[in-house]
C-alpha cells in the first residue's frame, strides 16, 4: 500500500488527530452474515487480510435474532452452503434454523474470521485524491474511522424490516409485530391474528399460528407463485436447475407451472392471483421469490387459514378489508419483508440504486468503481453470495498480489543501491 499517499490523505483531515482511526492492510468487509463470511473465508484462501465490521454482537444476526423457530432452510442444504466448506454430511437435507447457525459459527472458526462486532457503519466515502475508502463507525458511543484501499458491502438483501404504512395501524389497540419478532404461535394461541404478506414468510407463519390453535387469516395483495416444495420426492428447485442446463427459461417455467397444479391444484381457488410472468422469469427480472409451499395450503383448502384481500383501514381491534369486509382480530403479524440499508451509509451515487441494489443486472452487480465491491445482492440467495464472494476475492487477491511483488521488488532494488553505495 503506498503510505506516501495515505499521508496525503492525513495532511487534508485537520480532526484526523483527535479522532481514532486505523490503517487496513486490505479490504473493510461491512456485514458478517453469510455473504461477509463467504467473502472473508475466500479471502483468507487467497492471502489476504481483512477486517469484518458487524454492528450486532454475533454472527448473522440475522439468523439468529430475527427469525421464527420454526425456520428451515427452503432450499437444500447444497445449494445453501458457502465456499470452500460444505455442510455437515449427518445435516438433514433442509437444516433447521438452529444447524445453520451452528454451520456459520464453524465456518467462521474454521477460516479464523474474528468481526469485530457493536461497530455500527455511519458512513463510508471514497476520497479520490488519495485513492482511500473512509468508513466511520460508532460502537458503545465512541467513534472510529477505518481507512482502506478496498471495501466490501456485505450486509444483503435482507438489512431492515419494511413497516408499511396503513390507516388507522396505530388505532388498532392490539399486538403488532413485524415477522422479525415472531418467534412461535405459542403466544397467539385462541387468538384471531392478521398476517400481512403472502410470501414465505407469510404462509409459514399462517402455518405455524394454526399448529398452535390459533385463527390465522392472511392478507394476498398481490399476485404470486406458489410452488410444492419437491415433486415426488425430489426438491422444485434442483429440478428447475436442472432443467435449466438444457431448456430455456420460458419452457422450464411451464413445466414447472404445469407440475405445480399437477401437485398442488388449482391454487387460484384458494384466492391466489397467478402472475402473468413465469416463476424464474419473475425471480430473475423482478427478484421475487415464489412460495415454496410447506403445508400451508393444505390449511387453506381446509378453512383453518383464511386468505382474504387487501387492507383498507384499522380501527380498535379490527380491519376493514378492500371488499368492504370487517374483521375482527386480536393481533397483527406484518410479514411485509424486508429492505437494504446501503442507501443510509454508502456515500456513492454511481453503483448502488436508491432502492439499495447495484445498478448492474446479475452477474456484472459485483464490482464497481475505486475499489467497491458487493455480495449477497443477486436476488438468487445462498448461491448468488457464494458465486459473488469467490470473484470478489480472486480479483482483490490478484490485485493485492501483484502490488506484494512491486513492493518487494522496490525494496530488493532499494536494498541493492545501498550495498553498492556502501
């Protein structure tokens, strides 16, 4: 790294004294959820230093704060699984939410990732004279500055809850809780509960309220796909891939259209509106995700979950949905997603959306300009951050080698011209 212009940089910060900063002999990696420690282990294969930064305490907080207990992996565990260190052979095809955190925390020990955790990113800037990414954090009030050649956005798709804003919410009077702090129905049981949202989120939680004797209806707004989780067996989703190596996309998304009634039914009788988009079709251009149903139809068609339209309005302990329906209800759960965070803190205009995306469709969204980089953006889960670690780090660690070998040349040549003069 050339310290000539690292000074330059200190020369134009006056405060730069009186605040505390550090130096990275390589690059910031901001988020140590499973994109940052896909990014890290890669990384560390390749040579190169590296410092995590978390604001949580714990790895993948994600995971381990804000998701329900009853949460297993949707997909199987070889399409979930990072770089470098496959999932336990004993780990059942779908691990439970509890076994992928075990998973992360050994990955992490394994490649010897330590984050440093409660380091919370206000801002990061790249100051073009000096060549330097800028990252300020705050952990327990005090303030830091990071100072680096690389930085790495690894805090995903998933960073913030959405909280939608609906009339008359905060006259409801009852529990409202965003899917983040659901846990279990254990708490709803005998209750009437709302469930905003029909995505995966949404039909586990129906689910999940109905195993526990609770009176779930759920809010189905929009359209969407719903999907068996396998088909005779096998999962929807490794059929889907493997039927991608030789078919194009329109005709796998028919077959599998087809294998979802052949399987499930007529779902549009339940009250969902099929989309006019393929399902990997819409994954791919619109990033939504399909449902991969588990058992909530089932409840459905039974009557024990109720699907009903979109909201008008609240009042004290009751909705009043678009149909012109009232229903009376105890609690709400808002499975209405969740949003990016990059906006907030990354001061740079050309790489990311307003939405907190790279601009670059998959699979150029990766790399941007003056040593930016980010992964677990692709919309295509596990895999997408794995795929996105692995070039990441073969392109810093190309570019980290290549500086190592000019720095030792110049200090062989400086060495030599000593001697001699001597």
């Amino acid at each position: 790294m050339d310290q000539s212009l690292f000074r330059d940089l200190l020369d134009q910060d006056q405060d730069m004294s009186e605040r505390k900063w550090t130096l990275v002999n390589g690059p910031v990696i901001v988020g140590a959820g499973p994109s940052g420690l896909a990014t890290a282990a890669c990384l560390r294969e390749q040579g190169v230093p590296f410092v995590v930064l978390e604001r949580a305490e714990c790895i993948a907080s994600l995971w381990q704060k804000r998701t329900y207990d009853r949460l297993k992996l949707h997909l199987p565990k070889q399409f979930c699984q990072l770089p470098k260190l496959p999932f336990p052979e004993d780990f059942p095809e779908y691990p439970t939410k509890k076994q992928f955190v075990e998973y992360l925390e050994s990955y992490a020990k394994h490649f010897d990732i330590n984050p440093k955790f409660n380091e919370c990113v206000q801002s990061a800037s790249y100051d073009e004279t000096s060549g330097f990414w800028r990252v300020k954090t705050v952990s327990n009030k005090a303030e830091f500055e990071y100072i680096c050649r690389w930085l790495v956005v690894a805090t995903g798709e998933n960073a913030e809850c959405v909280v939608p804003d609906i009339e008359g919410l905060t006259e409801f009077g009852g529990e409202v809780i965003h899917a983040c702090e659901y846990k279990s129905g254990e708490k709803f049981e005998g209750q009437k509960v709302l469930v905003v949202g029909c995505g995966n989120s949404g039909m586990e939680l129906s689910l999940d309220l109905c195993n526990h004797n609770a009176s779930p209806s759920m809010v189905v707004r929009s359209s969407v796909h719903v999907l068996p989780r396998e088909v005779f067996g096998k999962s929807t989703f490794e059929i889907a891939v493997s039927m991608m190596k030789w078919l194009p996309l329109w005709l796998v998304d028919k077959v599998m259209l087809i294998l979802a009634y052949l399987v499930l039914g007529n779902v549009e009788k339940c009250g969902f509106k099929r989309p006019s988009m393929g399902p990997l079709e819409l994954k791919n251009t619109k990033g939504k995700t399909p449902v991969l149903d588990i058992g909530a139809l089932e409840k459905i068609k039974s009557g024990d979950i109720k699907v009903v339209p979109g909201i008008k309005r609240f009042s004290y302990k009751q909705v009043e949905l678009v149909n012109g329906e009232r229903l009376d209800i105890d609690s709400v759960v808002l499975a209405t997603g969740y949003r990016s965070n990059v906006p907030s803190w990354l001061l740079e205009g050309e790489f990311f959306c307003k939405n907190g995306f790279p601009k670059a469709p998959f699979p150029h969204g990766w790399k941007g300009n003056g040593g930016l980089y980010a992964v677990g953006f692709t919309r295509r889960g596990l895999s997408g951050a794995a795929s996105d670690a692995i070039r990441i780090a073969q392109y810093i660690g190309k570019l980290w080698k290549d500086e190592t070998k000019q720095h030792k040349k110049l200090a062989i040549a400086c060495q030599r011209r000593c001697i001699s003069q001597f």
